[in-house]
C-alpha cells in the first residue's frame, strides 16, 4: 500500500527521499514520485512503475533542495500512470497521501464549481485545492492545515510542503500509521520506522486524528480536537530494519529458509522446553473465565486462525467462531464479556483487522493480537499482545509471519488447555516437546527445495491448480493456493477434501494438477479416499505427506514429497514449508516478481 517519506533536511535530500521510498517498496506500489523546495519554490518528479525509472528520471533531472516528500503509490483512485502518481501539487503546496478520503467526489464537485481544474482522478488531488484555496484566502499554512483536516471523511495519512516555507512539513494521521524521526538538526515523517531506519532510531508515532508542525528543530503534535499533545519519542529497532537479502534470489527464499529460527525464538517466549510447560506471561487474558474465543482476520492470517480454530477447540474446549475482518462487523455478531475476540496480523496496520478490533472493544470484549510488528497501531490498542518473533517480512506474500503465528497460536492454545483445566501437566509436557521439535522439522522440510524446484516444471504450464486438504491440512491446503494465486498467477483454489465430490470434482481431468497436503493422521485414510477419486479421473495427484503416509498409500502420483514424522500439532507448521516452497519456484520458472507481486501490498491500510 502507499508509502510517505518527508524529509527536513541539512543536506539534498532527494537521493534520501529515495533510499526511504526503497524501503518502502516491500509495501507494494505502482508508481512513485517526490517533491523538493529549490529556493523554495516546488519541484517534482513522478514516474509509472518501479522506482528505478524515477531514479533514472532524477539522473537526467536532479531536483536540488533540503526539504521534499517521497510516495509510492497502490493505485486506488485512478489507473497507475504519472498524471495520477503523487505528489499532488496546487498552487503553494504539494502533498502525498496513503488512504482514502472517502468524501472525494463531494469534494471535488465543489471545488470544481469554483474553477478548480483537475489533472488526475485521484482522492488526494481535493486535499491540494483544499489547501492552496485556504492559503490563498490568507491563512498561514498551519491555520489552513486546521481548517482542511475536518473536512476530509475517511482513513489517511498527509504529509505536505509548502513554497517559500523551506523549514516547514505538516503530517498528519487519520487511519494509516506515521511515524516521525527526529535526526540531528533534521526531522522526518514516514510511513514506518523501516523507511526512517538510515536517517534515526528516534520515532515518535502519531496516534489516530493527531496532527503535526515540523521544522528541523521541532515537532508540534496536536490531536484531533486541535490541543497540543506530547507523544512520546523511543527508540525503535529500526536500525535491525536495514535488511538486505544476503547470499538469497529474493526475501521470500531468505525468509522462507529462516523459519526454523523464527519459529523457534516464537517458541521460546511461550515454551519453557526446557521444563516442558507453558510459560507464565503478563497480560493474559484469564481464560477460565472465557466461553468463545472470535478471529476476524485477513489472508494469510485468517488462515492461520482457521488451524487454531482445531487447537482452541479439542485442547481448550473454547468453542470457536472465525471470519474474515472484512466481513465480520456486517454480521453484527453477539459478543459479550465471555469472549475473547482475537485478531492475527503481521503488520498491525490492516484495516478491516483494525476497524474489527475497534469494533469489539467497544461491544466490550476483551481484545487480544498477535502480530509481528511489536510497534504497530494493533500492538499498541489491543489488550493483550502475543508477538511473534518473526523479524521483519519484507516479501509481500507471507510465510514466516505464518508460520510464527502458527506457533504462537498452538503455544496460546496449550496455555488455555492447561488453564482451563482440560489438558494434564503429563499432556502439556507432551504437546511443549512436540512443539520444541518444529524448528528441527522446518529444516528437514526445506531439504526438499531441490525436489520440489524440478517438480514445478510440470506446474508452471497449469492454468488451474486445486489443493486439498482434511483436518488442521485443510487450512494449509487454502494458504498453499494463496501463496500460488499471489506469486505466480496461476489460477488455484483450496478446498476440505471431503467437499470434493460436492463440486470440484467437476474440474478435475488429465490437464489438472492436484496437491494434496496428507500428513498420516487420524484423517488421513479419508484423504486417500478422495486421492482415489481424483486418479480415477485422471487428475495428476502431488502429494505431500510423511514417510508412513508414503509407505500406506496405493494412489498412483505424479510426485510423492516426503517430510518426516511429525506430532499431530507440528504439522500444519511444517507442511506449510513445501506448499510455500511449490509457490516459489513456479514463480520463479514462470519470471514473475516474487518479492513484489503484481497489484498486491503487503500492509493494507484501506478497507
Ligand atoms: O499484515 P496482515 O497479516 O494483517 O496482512 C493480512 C493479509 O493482507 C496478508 O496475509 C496477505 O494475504 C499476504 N499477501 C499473504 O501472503
């Protein structure tokens, strides 16, 4: 989604606008543009597409100046080309904007009855007339930032320069986080402390509504009723944000091969393995007193909670009720002081998940979340907080977020079994040892890179792809067609494999590849069922099992990919590693941009 950078700077500051906007890219964007005040007065450069045709406009074209904002665009209103890149510029000001200003069309109709003329189709074109009409009726920029910001309805975040005020940015936060960095004799504004890493570890994070003056000395917070406020500076773990790919084609492959790291610093805050039980930790909801436990979530994540639903309800006895945040709110669903409404999000910042989690805050559930991002607007709202140790994902398609969010969940549902006085002292030492083993698993998993990589020769020729599953597979089976929707634009879809015969049965044929996600479980025999009946329609049949589901089988495959024995809980943790490794590698025969996939971004701050 969109990324601001704004820079009050001591030196150029347009190769700095673009190192933050580079920082940005793992968001997803489809064009980018900057500003800059030279002897203040506006310059701006915007280019379509990736970031490295801007740079090479700047090269022909140097914009000077100490002062500019930086955007990467995800087109919302209007297509991605240049005309609709930000900034936006009208008369003294030039603004980039991440969001929607939902009230747009109002807007832009009455401007355009005073002879405002338009240039691109965007939202944020009102917000550059709104100013520079107010700046032209007199006000300072601070008073018209004033008087615009009640106008606009909807979620975003501004930052915007002003000409002839070369110590001068505005920022402001409705929705979509902003962080400010406070340098030595500089200031910044950005879209998150990644972006801000090479400048500062100094952050100070706008709070919904706030709005703020920099100049390279100070920065003035005012809240949504217009009062002065303070907002407390930190250090962030920025500096940590300085990611490079190392020895690896791309993040997702480096990020995919440290699972069995990130999975195990995700255990060991919940696990004590060394003693085998469940650790004590703050903040925890008392589920004793709980009946239900809602996950409203996006993507990724949602599936994530779709494997919990199995662990919260047949270890905790909570009975369990998920769906997908944008959906949630319009059931209305009956909530009360008995449920937990639990929300899983990597970055902290997606929208429908936050507009869920607000929700239920005010139908006076208690709120919890796991997520990843320990600064992020969801860590900082909810009342308990389960991180996961993932580190920063910067490939769009998630993978080890989800495999830390599945640890996180199973360590979360192993603490609620035994609190509730449904597991045994001998059974969570079991399930603890069971989870201390998947870091190990993980790396036996991602051994079959090299088996998988030939394998997906025959998949990168698909034009559909169906995945099944049965039981906590099921889940895995819908975040393996996910993982090969986003990255390789092939055609797939996930389903329980019991559901076969009532629909996509109707699919299969001889041209069908069909992964099936078949650890040998209680459900497993079921699953080999529905093998049967894809082979006997010809259907090209991957399987994806363990050493004793390979040796029970009698279905004929087109490949068998065999993981070791695992416990029944470390399953859907370590089977999630070749559905996301297939994903990969036909995208990676097929050429398409893995880390950045076409029309996605990876923090989705608009509903
Ligand atoms: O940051 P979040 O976990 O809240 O993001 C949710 C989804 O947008 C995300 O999981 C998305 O589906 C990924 N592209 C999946 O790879």
């Amino acid at each position: 989604m969109c990324g601001i950078i704004g820079i009050l700077g001591t030196r150029p500051v347009a190769p700095l606008l673009v190192d933050g906007l580079k920082r940005l890219e793992y968001r997803g964007y489809d064009s980018a543009g900057i500003a800059t005040l030279e002897n203040g007065h506006l310059t701006r450069l915007r280019a379509e597409g990736k970031l490295v045709r801007l740079e090479k406009k700047l090269a022909a074209q140097p914009l000077a100046g100490h002062t500019g904002i930086g955007h990467t665009r995800w087109a919302t209103h209007g297509v991605p080309v240049e005309r609709n890149a930000h900034p936006h510029m009208s008369g003294r000001v030039a603004v980039v904007h991440n969001g929607i200003v939902e009230n747009f069309a109002e807007l832009r109709a009455q401007l355009q009855e005073k002879g405002y003329k338009f240039e691109s189709e965007t939202d944020t074109e009102v917000i550059a007339h709104l100013v520079s009409e107010a700046l032209a009726g007199g006000k300072t920029p601070v008073e018209a930032m004033r008087a615009v910001l009640p106008c606009l309805r909807g979620a975003f975040a501004l930052a915007l320069v002003f000409e002839g005020e070369e110590d001068l940015l505005i920022a402001a936060r409705q929705g979509p986080p902003l962080a400010i960095g406070h340098g030595k004799g500089e200031m910044y504004v950005g879209s998150d402390a990644i972006a801000l890493a090479p400048f500062t570890d100094t952050v100070s994070y706008l709070e919904d509504g706030d709005w703020v003056v920099l100049t390279r000395r100070s920065a003035t917070v005012y809240d949504a009723d217009g009062k002065q406020v303070n907002r407390a500076k930190k250090k962030s773990s920025g500096s940590a944000f300085l990611v490079s790919r190392g020895n690896h084609r791309h993040f997702m492959h480096k990020e995919m091969f440290e699972q069995p790291e990130t999975v195990a610093h995700t255990l060991a805050h919940y696990l004590d393995l060394a003693k085998g039980t469940v650790r004590k930790l703050g903040n925890t909801p008392d589920w004793k007193a709980l009946s239900r436990i809602s996950f409203a979530c996006c993507g990724t994540a949602y599936y994530s909670t779709l494997v919990a639903r199995y662990w919260f309800e047949s270890l905790a006895g909570l009975s369990v009720d998920h769906d997908v945040a944008s959906e949630f709110r319009y059931r209305e669903p009956p909530l009360d002081e008995d449920t937990l409404a639990l929300f899983v999000s990597q970055s902290g910042e997606t929208a429908d998940t936050l507009a869920c989690l607000r929700y239920c805050q005010q139908s006076g559930c208690k709120t919890g979340v796991v997520v990843n991002v320990a600064e992020s607007t969801m860590a900082r709202e909810a009342d308990s907080v389960f991180p996961t140790l993932a580190g920063p994902e910067i490939g769009v398609a998630s993978t080890k977020a989800f495999t830390a969010q599945l640890a996180a969940l199973a360590s979360l549902a192993v603490m609620a079994g035994r609190a509730r006085g449904k597991i045994k002292a001998r059974q969570e030492e079991e399930l603890v040892r069971a989870l201390g083993e998947v870091p190990r698993y993980l790396a036996q998993a991602l051994k079959l890179e090299d088996t998988i990589g030939k394998l997906c020769r025959h998949l990168m020729t698909a034009q559909h792809v169906l995945y099944l599953g049965r039981g906590t597979a099921c889940p895995v089976a819908l975040e393996g067609a996910l993982k090969l929707k986003e990255l390789s634009y092939i055609h797939a879809e996930g389903y329980a494999a019991g559901e076969l015969k009532h629909g996509p049965i109707a699919l299969v044929d001889e041209d069908m590849p069909v992964i099936v996600v078949a650890p040998h479980d209680r459900w497993f025999e079921k699953t080999v069922s529905n093998m049967q009946e894809v082979a006997a329609r010809g259907g090209r049949i991957i399987l994806i099992t363990d050493k004793r589901g390979a040796a029970a089988v009698s279905v004929k495959t087109l490949a068998t990919l065999v993981l070791p024995d695992v416990p029944e809980i470390a399953a859907p943790i370590v089977y999630s590693v070749p559905v996301q490794l297939i994903a990969y590698h036909t995208a990676v025969l097929l050429g398409t941009d893995v880390d950045q996939p076409r029309n996605l971004a990876k923090s989705v701050t608009v509903e």
